[in-house]
C-alpha cells in the first residue's frame, strides 16, 4: 500500500494505514506481546496466511510493528508493536470499548462473555 501524495488532514493518513478488516485486529492481537506469525494466525480467526502477511507486512511499512528473526532452523519470526503502534493502539482499545458498549445495549452479552471481555 502506498501512501498517497495529498491529504485533508492527518487523520486520513492514519486511517489509510490502519484501515481494512484484519489490522486492528492484528494489533489488537500483538498487544498482548510478540506472536509468532503461526500463532499470530492461530489467534485471529478466518484470517488467511495471505491476507496476514500483507497485513503485516503493510503494518511493517509504517512503522506500527517489527519483527525478530532467531536463526535456527526453521527460521522464526516474532511480530511486535513499536511506540507508534503502541499509541495507535490506544485508539484501537477505544474503538474495542465503544464496540463492548454497544453490544451490551443490544444485549450481546453472552458473545462478550464467551469472548472473556465481560
């Protein structure tokens, strides 16, 4: 993904780099710590390897994200979020808790306590 040579505003640019099913998603997933990309994987439910991947690689680009790679075979890499991501993800954590609140008002309470979030 490129970034494109004119914005409104800042928060356009932000968005662009963070938008799409999977990505809030995936840092959502890495706050909790570094991932492996098979666990990263086995943690996000219905993402493909493929769309992962670009995801990350997309989050890798724009400095929300590193990795690590320990040598050995087979090679492992350890996805994990820098001091951007940290602070985007901040803004993520407000989207999740507006999400919980809206769901409690549609009474999805059930889901959310299955999902360990109540």
């Amino acid at each position: 993904m490129k970034i494109r040579g004119e914005y409104t505003c800042p928060l356009e640019m932000t968005h662009d780099i963070i938008k799409g099913k999977w990505k809030p998603i995936i840092l959502w997933q890495l706050s909790k710590g570094g991932f492996s990309l098979s666990n990263l994987k086995k943690s996000i439910q219905g993402v493909s390897q493929k769309m992962l991947v670009q995801h990350l690689n997309e989050l890798l680009e724009y400095g929300l994200i590193d990795k690590t790679i320990n040598d050995g075979y087979p090679l492992k890499s350890n996805y994990f979020l820098t001091e951007r991501g940290k602070k985007i993800f901040e803004a993520v954590s407000i989207m999740q808790s507006v999400g919980i609140e809206m769901m409690i008002e549609d009474h999805r309470e059930d889901f959310l306590k299955a999902q360990g979030l109540l």
